[in-house]
C-alpha cells in the first residue's frame, strides 16, 4: 500500500523505487494529477477574479450520477406506461355468458302396423326403401354453403356447422355409441353447462323431457340388437342463423336408416331396417366457437320400428324382422316426411318400410 505522497494508483512503471529517490515526493504523475480535489487557478484568473489561489474540482463521480438518474426516470417512465395500459388497455373485457338452457327432448316411438320386413341382404333392403338414395354416413350430413351475418364471421360460422356435424356424427353413427353404450365421443363436445344434465340422463334416466339418453344420441339395446350394416344411410340439413349479437344457432334434421339383426345372430340372419328422424336445435356463444362445443337445446326424435309399450327412454328396442307391435298409435306418421308428429306414440307408416 503506497504512502501519503504516492499517486492513487501506485507508482508509475519505471520510476524507481524504494527511499533512495529524493525526488520522489514531487513526481506526479497524469493520475495524480487527474485525482487532486484541488486545482490552482491561472494567473489570470487570480488577477482578474481575485479569487483564491485554488478551487476545489467536482468529484469525479458525476458522470455516474447522471446515469444512476437516467436510469431511475427510464424505470420511472416504464413503470408508469405500464400501470396505464393496465387501465387503459385496447382489449375490451369478455362479457358475461348467458345462462346455458337445459335441453329440451322428445322421444316418440313409431309402432309398425304390418309384421316387420326382413331379409339377409341388407343392400336388397336398402334399395327397396325410401332410403335408397340416401348417401352413406357422414356424406349424408352436408354443409351449407356459409354465409357470415351481422356479428359472426364466414369462419365462425363455419365453425359453428363443423361442430353440429361432428356431434351428429358422433351420437348418431358411430358403432361404439350406436351398440357399446360408450357416451363420450358425444359428451367431449358438449357445453360444460350441460354436463351435469347430460351425466345424470345416463345415469339415472327419467321420461321427464329432460333426462332420456335417447334424447341425447341414437343408441340400440346390445342384449337385443346389432348392426347388420355399419354403412348407415343418412339424408338431411344443416342451417345456420345468427339469434343475436352474442349467438349463433344451428338446426339440424336429419334421418338414419340402420340395417340390424338380432344380437349374436348368424351372417345369414334376416336384417330389417330402422329408422330414426333426429331434429336438433345447437347454440353456440363465442366461447363454445372457441373450444368447438356447442349446446344442444331441442331434441326430437321419431323411431321405428318400436312397440309403444317398450320404454325407449334408456336405449331404443327396434322390433326386428318378422316381429310386429302389441299396441299402435292413432295414426301413421312417416318419418321420411317433413311434417312434425304430435303424439306420444305414432305408428309407422306402411310406406317407410322396405318392399322385400
């Protein structure tokens, strides 16, 4: 450590060392110089001024003073952009969703008024039926071409038919669903609104309008029935319109044409035809656009052929080939037509049966 009259930053490479320098008291080099507090005015300055024969020098720290204070006013001013864009910031805050309605579902079994046709050449079944030119599975549901509306864009409406098609799909064709008693390819797109209606239809089904697993989705008793033909023969229409700013709805009426047979029955067992109109009301918010779900608020629902006294509120119980209905409705419905049935039970009417 250097000595009173050494230079802050040692001695100078070269200058000799130790005592034996009697000069070296008065050798100063450039940081000495640059470190004294003190600095001696100019002749002219003490003549002029008549100050003191010195001055004292600013500490040589200033210049990190200014960058500590640029450093504090950049901190400030991002601190204070930051609290007004969290007051004042572009996005506008989402609104509140409006309360999810329960759905709404009818059931109504269509009693055949002659034995049930049967034959085991489900094709020869097809082509002698209203179903004959009907298209095959999920060519059968198609979209419309969209259309964007005051609030929604092409693409969200787009979304918003994708999404009714995919449940239709999913509750009304695939083999899982149809004959497994499996419920969640259907349920995965359902608002999470619903999903307690739709967990307690399954699990303690009631005819209450409310609580049917039929009104949910298509599905046969295993223990008495499977599909002779996964190739299901689909026909129908999907339409959508905006109901308000907030809301799209999607109607959906479609009819499918199953080819079954007794379960556990050989290849070579007749198969007969079941049909099953489904009309469906889907809503949708913005929200459930976004996670491509949807509410399903109207579910109707003509099936046959069934015996009204069999319950279809569980799983629907087609009378098979050569089998015919105990009891029958007041009159024929045909579920091929467009008209909407009224009863609780119809029959089915003789010409939506196949002619084998």
């Amino acid at each position: 450590m250097g000595g009173p009259g050494d230079p802050p930053e040692g001695t100078p490479e070269g200058a000799p060392g130790g005592g034996e320098d009697e000069y070296r008291s008065v050798v100063f080099d450039e940081s000495f110089v640059r470190a004294a507090r003190l600095q001696e005015f100019s002749a002219e300055e003490r003549m002029a001024d008549h100050a003191p024969a010195v001055r004292r020098r600013p500490p040589l720290h200033r210049g990190l003073t200014r960058q500590l204070l640029a450093l504090f006013v950049l901190i400030a001013f991002a601190f204070g952009t930051a609290i007004y864009m969290g007051v004042r910031h572009p996005y506008q805050s989402p609104a509140a969703r409006q309360p999810v309605e329960p759905l709404r579902m009818t059931v109504i079994p269509l009693a055949p008024q002659i034995a049930v046709p049967g034959t085991a050449d489900t094709d020869a079944l097809y082509a002698h039926s209203p179903a004959a030119q009907f298209r095959l599975g999920a060519e059968g549901i198609t979209l419309p071409a969209s259309r964007r509306t005051a609030h929604f864009s092409d693409s969200q409406v787009v979304t918003a038919l994708t999404t009714a098609k995919d449940y239709i799909v999913r509750s009304s064709l695939y083999p899982e669903v149809l004959t497994g008693d499996q419920v969640r390819p259907a349920r995965v797109l359902i608002d999470p609104d619903q999903l307690d209606q739709f967990d307690e239809s399954f699990s303690h089904p009631m005819a209450d309008g409310r609580h049917a697993p039929t009104g949910w989705l298509v599905r046969f008793d295993p223990a008495r029935v499977e599909l002779a033909d996964r190739k299901v023969r689909v026909q129908g229409t999907l339409q959508a319109a905006e109901t308000d700013a907030a809301t799209l709805e999607v109607t959906a009426d479609h009819t499918f044409v199953y080819a079954l047979r007794p379960s556990g029955a050989d290849s070579k067992a007749a198969a007969s035809l079941f049909t099953v109109r489904r009309e469906l009301h889907f809503r949708f918010d913005r929200e459930d656009l976004r996670l491509h779900q949807t509410q399903l608020i109207v579910s109707y629902v003509q099936a046959g052929p069934l015996s009204c006294t069999d319950d279809s509120t569980h799983h629907l119980r087609p009378l098979l080939a050569g089998q015919t209905a105990r009891t029958g409705g007041p009159a024929g419905t045909d579920p091929y037509a467009t008209g909407s049935a009224t009863a609780l039970c119809g029959t089915l009417a003789t010409s939506a049966q196949p002619r084998v």
